[in-house]
C-alpha cells in the first residue's frame, strides 16, 4: 500500500552524485568494500561480500558486483532512503533512470590534477560518435546510454543482494526487485520435461531483454595487421599467446615462469571460476617470441625465477603487467588501422580457428576453452559475422556475372519476326 501511495519522483534533471566509493583494500578476506559518503564501510554489502567469497567468486567478480551495487546505494543516498526500507517503487525509478539517464564521463587523473573537467580530443584523431559502428570491425563504440547488458546485470546483482538478506532476516520480506509474473513459484524451470533443453525464462520483472551477440573474430589478414603494427616482442609473444591457446586474457597474465613449458609447447593458466591449473598447447611460433621477450627482460634487469611472474611491464619500475595495460597496448596497435577489437576478440578468434577445423574434435576445444557444456562451444561452428557477409557478397557477383535471361514470347508471335525486329541473326 506504501508503494502506491508514494509521491512521484521527478527524475527529469536528476544527476547521480560520486558519493561514496569502492575501495580495494589488498587485504585477501576482504578484497572489496564499499564505503558510505561519511567513510564508514557499508556492514551489509560487506557481510554479503563475504558470503560471495565462501562461494569461491573470485575477487574480479566481488568487483564487478560492488560496482552496481554503488550505483544503487548512491540512488538511495541521493533520495536519502535507507537501504533496507526501500520500497518497488524506488526500484522502478532506479530502473527507469538507467533507461533514459546518460552514463557519468569519468575524467582521467592526469587531467583533474590540472583542473580539466572534460578529457581534450587527441590531436589528429576523428573520434566515432558513440554508438557508431567501428567501419573496420562493425562493432559499435560505446553510447551515452547504460547497455541492455549493464542494466541486467545490475538488476541481477541487486535483487540477489536482497534475497541474501531476505533469507538471512537482515533485510526487508518484500524484495524491491521482484521475479517476472509469470514465476510465481520462484524457482526456474519449475516444471521441465528432462528429456526437453532448458528455454529461455525471464526472470527479474525489471530486467530488460539482452540480445544475444555474436562472437566477432579478427580475420587472419587484419590480425596479421595488427601483428605487425605491434613494436615490442612482448606484445607479440602475448597476442601469439592468446590467439593460440585460447585462454582468457587475465588466466594468461596470472601465469608465471614456470608455467610456460617450450618443450611439451604448453603454458599453463589458472582457470577462472574452478581457479584450478590447466595446461594449455600453444603455436611454437608463440615460443619463439616469449624466449626473445624473455632474454631482453633478464637482461634489462626484470626478474628472473619460476616463483616470479610471466608478464612484466616495459619501463621500470618493473610491475607485472595488468589487464588495463594489456589492453591499452592492443588499442595503440590498432590506431592506423582504425579498428576497435578487443582482448576477448582474440580469445573468439582462437575458438574459431579451432572449431572450423575439421579434423579437431569440438570436444577438444571445450576442453580447451574450459567451457562447461558443449552448446557453448558449438556457436563457434557456425560461420562467423565476416564469413557470412563475405559469402553473400559473392553470391550477388555470380547472380550479376550471368547472362540476362530473356523473355519467351508470348502465344501467337513468330520468334523469327522477333530477330527481325531486333536485328538478330537467325
């Protein structure tokens, strides 16, 4: 009854505040907190962050949750309700802003230290209007607006924070993210024949529809691009790495000396989510440019050991190397061409040269994309977005390259006053 007797929210010049923040405290029981705008840490989104860690999430996706459930507490911070008094209606209007509000334009540090409210257009370069797609990819570049895919998120993770404290007595009975109309028992897939596959079941009611993406790959002659606008045998040594094994991009920089074994061609990652150690075959040209990175490394004064880390950064003071950097490497590499791929493009790449093989079992390439059922897997059969339009494209050339049919005519006309009529020889 409270929800619909509550005023209305204007939410038409409403501005998220910074208030508040995710701290990382480097502390491994506790590896995320999230702080209020007084400085106190928030007990109940610590107490959930724990159950978290019991379930072995990785501290990856403890930020990852963190992160929308600042989003959410600052909307209540603004409108100063308390988190467990929180009604549907202050989830409706959460979701309804996501919907229309832009996302906050953060500002480089190296800019706000010099009082720069707004990132300068680098010189020299045509920057894409968001939302547009890349002409060399076809991926589009991030828009103003929060993504379909962002908002799910943030709606699952919230309405789990709820259930946890639901179920614990901490927190409010009602959730103020409820479950679709149509699961009124709470559970999914309820009533599944077993000899049936599991079809799609909404299931937050305020969870927007996600579309399903398909996988890009960089085609071999743009990677080949890519490969050669590259400047350090590091860098190559990593993208030869990732497109040949597979792994994600954060297994492979988890790695260490030891992991890599030129012998048996194998470098051994720590798999995310089991976190268990798994070795995997890698292209013996990826060897050849790990031992050139390696021998400059030593010698340049990086440290040497089985204990210490693969992957280290260029410039003292040696670091190893992070995924931000990582990633900042493989975006200058793709300046001149244009293009916009990214480090999990490299690992769809891999999927696909495996998968279209032939004579590789697919169970095998599940077994090296550690993917838990084979359905996953199998998307990677099918031709890819750039094979596709490549094929059509030919096959409108063949329909252009033939001869233009004629016309029979029609009942009661000689043929061989046609030819006359059109000069053709009889």
């Amino acid at each position: 009854m409270a929800d619909r007797e509550a005023p209305p929210r204007d939410l038409t010049r409403f501005v998220l505040p910074e208030i508040g923040f995710l701290e990382e405290t480097g502390n491994p029981y506790e590896p995320y907190r999230l702080v209020d705008p007084a400085g106190v840490v928030v007990e109940p989104v610590a107490v959930w962050f724990s159950e978290l860690q019991a379930q072995a999430k990785p501290a990856s996706t403890v930020r990852s949750y963190g992160m929308d459930l600042l989003r959410w507490f600052r909307f209540l911070w603004a409108f100063e309700v308390p988190w467990e008094r929180a009604s549907r209606v202050d989830a409706r209007d959460f979701v309804r802003w996501m919907q229309v509000a832009d996302k906050p334009v953060r500002v480089h540090w190296r800019y706000t230290a010099k009082g720069i409210t707004a990132a300068p257009n680098p010189i020299g370069r045509t920057m894409l209007a968001p939302g547009t797609p890349n002409p060399v990819t076809g991926k589009p570049t991030p828009g103003v607006k929060y993504a379909a895919s962002t908002r799910a998120h943030a709606e699952t993770v919230v309405r789990c924070f709820y259930d946890f404290h639901a179920e614990e007595g901490t927190g409010p009975l009602l959730n103020p993210f409820p479950l679709d109309r149509s699961r009124r028992d709470g559970r999914a897939h309820a009533h599944r024949n077993p000899r049936e596959p599991f079809a799609a079941e909404r299931q937050g009611r305020y969870r927007p529809r996600v579309a399903r993406r398909v996988p890009r790959r960089i085609p071999d002659a743009l990677f080949d691009a890519v490969f050669a606008a590259l400047k350090y045998d590091r860098d190559r040594a990593l993208l030869s790495s990732w497109v040949s094994t597979g792994a994600r991009a954060e297994e492979l920089l988890s790695s260490g000396q030891r992991d890599a074994d030129p012998g048996q061609q194998l470098i051994t990652v720590e798999r995310k989510g089991t976190r268990e150690r798994q070795p995997l075959p890698a292209a013996a040209d990826t060897f050849v440019w790990l031992r050139l990175y390696q021998e400059d490394a030593w010698r340049a004064g990086v440290p040497r050991g089985g204990s210490w880390p693969l992957w280290w950064t260029l410039r003292r003071p040696w670091r190893p190397l992070k995924y931000h950097a990582a990633r900042a490497m493989l975006m200058r590499a793709q300046t001149l061409l244009g293009s916009n791929w990214t480090l999990h493009d490299l690992r769809h790449t891999a999927a696909y040269r495996m998968a279209r093989d032939p004579e590789l079992p697919l169970t095998h390439v599940q077994w090296v994309l550690n993917h838990a059922h084979l359905s996953t897997t199998q998307i990677y059969v099918a031709a890819g977005l750039e094979e596709i339009v490549e094929e059509l494209l030919a096959h409108h050339a063949r329909r252009a390259a033939r001869p233009a049919r004629q016309a029979p005519p029609a009942a009661g006309y000689n043929p061989a006053s046609l030819d006359v009529l059109f000069g053709r020889p009889s």
